[in-house]
C-alpha cells in the first residue's frame, strides 16, 4: 500500500476511533446514573431498579441505542487492533532511539493492552448480567412477602401494581408466559406482566459466598485498567476529530481527566457496596 494510502487509512481509522470512543463515554454515563440506584437501601430500591430495567430493555429508542453501543465497542475494538499492528509495522525499530517515557504517558503507550482487558471484562460482564436479562429462561421474577393475619404470603409483584399470588401459579390457575407473563390457565388470556428481578441476580452475584469477594476485585482491577485507558483516550479522541482551539484545549484535558478517574472510581464503589456492606 502507498505510503499516504497508508496515512489516510489510519487517519480515518482514528477518526472513527474517536467517534466510537466518544460514543462510549456517553454509553459509560447512562449507564452509571442507571447502576447508581444499587447503592440505594430504601425500601423499594429492588422495584425501583427492575422498573428501570424493563425501560432499558424494551423502551425503542434506548434498543436503539443499544444496538448502536453493541457496534460501536465491535468497531472500536477491531480498529484500535488494525491500527496497533498497522504502526507497529510502520515503525519496526520500534523505539530503540526516542525515549517514550520521556515523550508520552505510560496509558498512551498501553491502549491496544488496555482495550483487551477492558474487552475482555465487557465479554464477561455481558454474560453475566445482560445475557441473563435477555435470554436465561431460569430468571427471576421480583416477588414480595406480605404477611396479613400472622401469615405471610408470597406474591409477584406486577406492572400495573398489582400481585399474583405465588401459590396461585404453582397450583396452576395462573401459569407464566414468555418468561414475565401471568396467563389465566383455563381462558388461555394474559391477565399482568412481572418485573424480571435484574436487580436479585446482581446482589447474588457480587454477594456469593464463594466467588462475590473474587468477582468484586476483579471489578475493581477492571474500573482501574478503565481509567487509565479513558485518561489517554478521552483527549485523544478530540484530538483525532481535528478538535484544536487553545480556549479550549485545556478545558477538554481536565475535563477527560475528571471523567476517567470519577466515571470508573463510581463505578467501583457499586460492587464494593455490594459486597462489604448491604444486608
Ligand atoms: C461495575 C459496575 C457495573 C454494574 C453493577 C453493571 C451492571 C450491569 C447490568 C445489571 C447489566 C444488564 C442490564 C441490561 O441487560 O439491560 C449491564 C449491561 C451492560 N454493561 Fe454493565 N455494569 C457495570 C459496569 C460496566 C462497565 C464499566 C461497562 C463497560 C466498560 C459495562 C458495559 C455493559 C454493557 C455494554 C451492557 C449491555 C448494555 C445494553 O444492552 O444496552 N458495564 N451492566
């Protein structure tokens, strides 16, 4: 390939680097202010957080914009590895003379590194959390345990506010439907719909007697290895969309600075709390 075939390839590799990355960031904070309410002990935080689901899992315009994370991490991470071989071949000498240490900031030298943990984390995170939500048929459902005349009763808790008692189900006047309906048995009509309890499985899982301590450093070392590549890649990518106005120049490097240690330290803290300190 000629050389400036080369530079205009790998600028338009950047350029879309930036885009996907920026992209992401946004993605990191929606879905921060979401997991935020598991640091809520309030009464009905379980409700709140699976009402929340639901939206996030059904709402059009959130699919959307789902899907558009789902290709953006795709693309970001196939481009970050064309372009990490792509230099490494347009530089073989590979820093025997400059100094890098002297020159750049250890992340920035790191990223492909960076990425791949971080790739490997959203893989695994994915399996446990989103791949449950969508397709484990064994979900949750959210009950709640009413006691009325000294005899508590176990019921599903339902969309329109409503309950079904959990031994009506069992005894099969009612069965459960594509995983959150309650059908009437015998009229074959969906009579409510259940909340999926997303909001269970993730306190199980930080809170395992065998594995939660494991899972929870491992968050933790995964937030840490977030942070640095978004304290290199948060100016970078304003830098690749051409972004260069010296009003503004400072304003974006603290900004992405702020963003890479408070968005990964917040998200730390989630299954930190989990672990060591909700009953
Ligand atoms: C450490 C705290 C975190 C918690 C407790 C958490 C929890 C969850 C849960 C419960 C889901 C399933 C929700 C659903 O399917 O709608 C989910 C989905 C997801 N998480 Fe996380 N998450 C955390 C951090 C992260 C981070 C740091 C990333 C990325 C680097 C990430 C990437 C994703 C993605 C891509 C999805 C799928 C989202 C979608 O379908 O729109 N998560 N997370």
């Amino acid at each position: 390939m000629a050389k400036s075939a080369l530079l205009k390839s790998s600028l338009a590799k950047k350029y879309w680097m930036a885009l996907t990355g920026l992209f992401l960031c946004l993605f990191l904070t929606g879905h921060l202010l979401g997991n935020l309410q598991l640091l809520s002990t309030g009464e009905n935080a379980a409700l709140h957080f699976n009402q929340y689901a639901l939206f996030m899992t059904t709402n059009p315009a959130v699919k959307v914009l789902s899907y558009l994370t789902y290709i953006s991490i795709i693309f970001h991470a196939i481009d970050g590895i064309i372009l990490t071989v792509q230099n490494k071949k347009a530089r073989p000498i590979n820093y025997v003379m400059n100094r890098p240490g002297k020159n750049t900031i250890w992340a920035s030298r790191n990223m492909a590194v960076l990425g791949t943990v971080i790739l490997v984390f959203i893989v695994t995170h994915m399996v446990s959390f989103w791949a449950r939500m969508h397709f484990d048929k064994d979900m949750p459902l959210q009950t709640v345990t009413i006691t009325a005349g000294g005899m508590p009763q176990e019921f599903y808790l339902t969309t329109d506010g409503g309950y079904v008692p959990k031994g009506q189900v069992l005894q099969g006047a009612v069965v459960i439907k594509n995983r959150t309906e309650f059908y009437d048995a015998a009229a074959n009509v969906k009579i409510k719909e259940g909340y999926k309890d997303l909001y269970k499985i993730t306190v199980a899982f930080f809170k395992d007697a065998k594995l939660g301590l494991v899972y929870t450093i491992l968050y933790v070392i995964s937030m840490v290895v977030l942070g640095f590549h978004l304290f290199h890649g948060f100016g970078s990518a304003f830098q690749s969309l051409g972004a260069n106005n010296p009003k503004y120049n400072g304003l974006i490097k603290n900004f992405g600075k702020a963003f890479a240690i408070v968005v990964p330290l917040l998200f730390a803290v989630i299954p930190v709390f989990i672990h060591f300190i909700l009953k």
